[in-house]
C-alpha cells in the first residue's frame, strides 16, 4: 500500500535562504525524511512553491482554459498526483490538459522546489 | 532630460529587454540592467551624440551591467550562473543578436498570470513604465502595484514559464490573450473610468502603439490587425467624445466633424487588408461595427441593419449578454425602440449585467424614445445607483431633469 502524505503549512512560500527559520526547517524535515529513507519507507518527497505560483487547468468542450492560482471549487477534492519533469509550465500545461481529471474538474500545476545538492 | 531622447529610448525598451531576458532568463535581471543602461545612455548621449545603432547600444550596455549584477548576486543559482558565462563569452561584438521581441510579449501575457498582472507587466517590461507610472495610471498605491509585478515575476520564476513565441497549434488562444491585454489597456483609457485625462489618453496612446508593432510582427494574423483597426477608429473620435464640461457625449449627439478622418482612414485601410485573408474574427467584427459608425454622415444616416448583423455575427465569437444588448441598441435604431426593448428585456436578469449600468442606460433610452417617459426615469435612477463614471453621471442626470422637467 502507497500513501501520498500531503504537507500543509501555514504560511504561503518557503522561509527565504540563510534565514534560521529555512534552517530548522530543512533540518528537521531532513532528520524526518533520512529516518523514512533508513526504514525504506520513502518514494519521493519534495517541498512545493508557493501556493501564488500555482496554475490551474481545465478542458471543456476541447478548450484548455488556464487560470492563475489553485482551484477556487470547493466541490473539488485531491484525488490524485502526477509527478512530471518538463522543460517549462507550456510543456506542464499540455500534459496537464491531458489528464480526464482536466475535463472532470480541474488539474493544479504547482512547481516543485529543487533543493540544490549542497543544501 | 530631453524629450526626443527619452522617446528614443522609450522605442526600444521592448526590444532591449526582450534580448537581455532571453540572455539572463530573468526578466527582473534584464529590467534593472536595461533600466540601467537607460540612464547611461541619458548621461552620454546629449554630448557624444546617439550612436548610429542605438538599440545594439542599449543591449551591448545593459549586457555588461547584467553581467555585473548577477556577479554581484551571491546566491545565485547554477542557471544564472551558466546565463552569465553565456553572456560573458559572448564577446564584444558591436551588433549583439536583437532577439524577436514577440516572445517578451507571450511572456507577459501567459494566461497562467491573472489579468491585472498581465496588464501591469506588460505596461512595465514591454512598453517600459515606471511601477508609479502604472500605479498611477490604474488609480492604486504604488506599493501595491509593486507587490503585483513582483509576485508576476515571481511565479515566471517559479513557474518557470517561457519565453517564447508559441507554435501554431497554441498561437490563435495565446496570441487572444495579448490582443485582450492591448484591449483592456485601451478600454481602461477610452472608458475613463478612473484616473485623470491625461493619464487615460496617454493609455489609449500606448494600447494603440502596442496594436500597431504586434500587427506588424504578426503580419499574417488579420486578428492582430484587426485590433489595431478598432483601436484607431474608436480614439478617432475621442476629441468628440466629451463636451467642453468633461461630459459623455453620446455616438449620436457627436460633432462628427471633430472625428479624426485620417484615423478613421488609416483604420479602414488595415480592416480592409485584415478581411481580405477570409478568417474573421472578434476585433475585425469589432471594427467593422466602428468603421460603420465612422463612415455615416450622421446617426440617423448610419447603416444599423449592417450593424445589427455584425453584432449577431460577433455572437458567435463573443457569446456575451453584452454583445446581445449591443444588438438590442442597433436593432431598435434599424427596426424602432421596441424591437429592441422586447431583446433587452429578455437579457435584464441576467446576472452578469445586473451591475451594468449601461444596460439600464440602454432601456431607458428606448423608453424615452417610446414615451414611456416614467418607466425611463425609473431606469436611468438604476443606472445612477451603480455609480458609473463621472461623464455618464452628468448625462444620466441631465437626461432626468429633461425627464422630470417634462412631467
């Protein structure tokens, strides 16, 4: 059995760099993901950007419609997710409008953060 | 600083951005660098003269303060640091490769940002306002209008969203989204909404300006020129719009003789071309409408049928109440007030034009026009309470008090 874990947070975007506040963040979700890892537990994880980043797509009646932010439906649930590497968001938006979730309710593109190696 | 230069400059800010952008690949990066050279250029040309290719100037110039800033940058990212070497290696060369300036424009106008921010970022990096000139322009405070270009520019970032000019397949809805830019732009300045004289004129200006160079980059969109078309005949008629009080003059009551014929000309003869490549579209009906108004000698002379048509046609383009209530108007001025009265009734409920003014405007006219002089009061006093703009305020109210002095 695989289990997506969705993380919430409070405040919209990630702490900025060298701020102590990123600093306890990235130690102590990365003590909590070494251990997931050393249990052999762990698939994937990732922190999202912020939530303004975010773009929804929907296709109705064959025509992609593209709106800024995530999806304001409240009828509308996660019921999935696809992880995709793509060479920019217009790559991500075909994709995405391929999707039946794009024609049943709607599809949100949130990039993800790449943590660089050093970090 | 003298006029001509800042006008020189003002030309090719888009261009120079554009190329520096697609150096960095950060829009913010070439903004500040261009800005930069901007004020270099300010300081030396008035005495060493503008240099035979002033945009390679600016580009080759804005290159090296990029080139400096991202150096200065510690934390920069791999990405940026591989755009600088790129640019470093690129040399000195006296032509640096002018990119096509469409993609800056696709840029700002993706349809992943909302619709102020696409207006704002086009204002700023493709047309080269100051964040206080935008502000100003849409009547909020320039923080405010910072923190919208700054978030823009922030999900560009994060969204990594390209710069780039779109394939076939996406270029009708992609290249919708940028005339729609242009357009608002326009309306912002033509409606006169908000915001002082001067500043909605200097946007009716721009949105014209912007039009034109699109359409001539895309010369084989008819909806490109199309747009350019309804623009230039639509502020042909500015000077006449208002009276010597500021008022809303309306299209009827106009002093035609005030219209600008060598714009109305000038509109004619791109809508023509635009219409000879057999794909229609929203603003060339747009402007077929405009140019039936421009070409009647007067509002009883017009061809309203013709108009009553092209609205029923841009239905199938625009499937809007608004465009419905717009051939309300024209079928009551071709077939008599009431003909149109028995369209605009069916719409009155409708929920996206219950807050619009112009549609009890619309009614009480025709009711006006049909006697029902009490009924027409009635609707005018709807219209006030959604606060239109000052110029339909002093009309509605002048209109009452003929209303009220006829009782």
């Amino acid at each position: 059995m695989k289990y997506m874990l969705l993380l919430n947070r409070t405040a919209d975007a990630l702490p900025a760099p060298g701020t102590p506040e990123l600093d306890r963040i990235i130690q102590e979700y990365g003590a909590a993901v070494e251990a997931m890892g050393r249990a052999g537990v762990l698939i994937d994880c990732a922190p999202l950007a912020a939530r303004s980043s975010t773009t929804t797509v929907r296709v109705r009646e064959g025509e992609t419609i593209v709106t800024d932010g995530p999806s304001a439906e409240i009828k509308e649930q996660l019921g999935g997710y696809s992880i995709i590497e793509c060479a920019d968001l217009d790559e991500a938006l075909k994709w995405a409008a391929t999707i039946p979730a794009a024609r049943d309710a709607s599809v949100e593109i949130r990039p993800i953060v790449a943590i660089p190696a050093s970090a | 600083m003298s006029a001509p230069l800042d006008q020189l400059i003002r030309q090719h800010w888009w261009a120079a951005v554009a190329t520096v952008c697609r150096l960095t690949g950060d829009l913010q990066a070439a903004e500040d660098a261009v800005q930069d050279a901007c004020v270099a250029a300010l300081e030396r040309w008035p005495t060493a003269g503008v240099p035979d290719n002033a945009l390679g100037w600016l580009i080759g110039v804005a290159r090296h303060k990029a080139v400096d800033r991202l150096r200065r940058e510690a934390n920069r990212g791999a990405k940026e640091a591989a755009a600088m070497r790129e640019i470093s290696d690129s040399g000195e060369d006296t032509s640096p490769r002018v990119t096509d300036p469409l993609g800056l424009i696709f840029l700002c106008c993706h349809p992943a940002l909302n619709v102020s921010a696409r207006v704002a970022l086009t204002l700023r990096s493709v047309c080269g306002l100051s964040t206080a000139e935008i502000a100003a322009a849409f009547l909020v405070p320039e923080e405010t209008m910072a923190k919208r270009l700054v978030r823009a520019k922030a999900k560009i970032r994060e969204a990594r969203i390209p710069f780039r000019i779109p394939g076939e397949a996406e270029l009708p809805e992609r290249l919708g989204a940028v005339l729609r830019v242009i357009y608002l732009l326009f309306t912002e300045g033509h409606l006169a909404s908000r915001g002082e004289a001067l500043v909605r004129a200097d946007l009716c200006d721009r949105a014209i300006a912007l039009a034109r160079r699109v359409a001539s980059l895309l010369p084989g969109e008819p909806e490109a020129a199309g747009l350019l078309a309804l623009l230039l005949l639509t502020d042909a008629r500015r000077a006449a719009r208002t009276d010597a009080l500021g008022d809303l003059v309306l299209l009827a009551d106009q002093d035609r003789g005030r219209w600008d014929q060598d714009m109305i000309a000038e509109g004619e003869a791109i809508l023509e071309a635009a219409l000879r490549h057999g794909r229609p579209g929203r603003y060339q009906l747009h402007a077929a409408i405009a140019a039936c108004h421009s070409t009647a000698a007067s509002g009883e002379s017009t061809d309203w049928r013709q108009i009553a048509l092209l609205y029923a046609e841009l239905i199938r383009y625009e499937p809007t109440p608004v465009v419905e209530a717009n051939r309300a108007v024209a079928v009551a001025m071709a077939e008599g007030p009431a003909a149109g009265l028995v369209i605009l009734d069916a719409l009155a409920h409708h929920p996206q034009l219950r807050r619009w003014a112009q549609l009890y405007i619309a009614r009480a006219e025709l009711l006006r026009r049909l006697g029902r002089d009490g009924e027409a009061a009635d609707a005018y006093r709807s219209a006030l309470e959604l606060e239109p703009a000052p110029a339909s305020r002093s009309f509605i109210s002048r209109r009452l008090r003929e209303l009220e002095g006829a009782d």
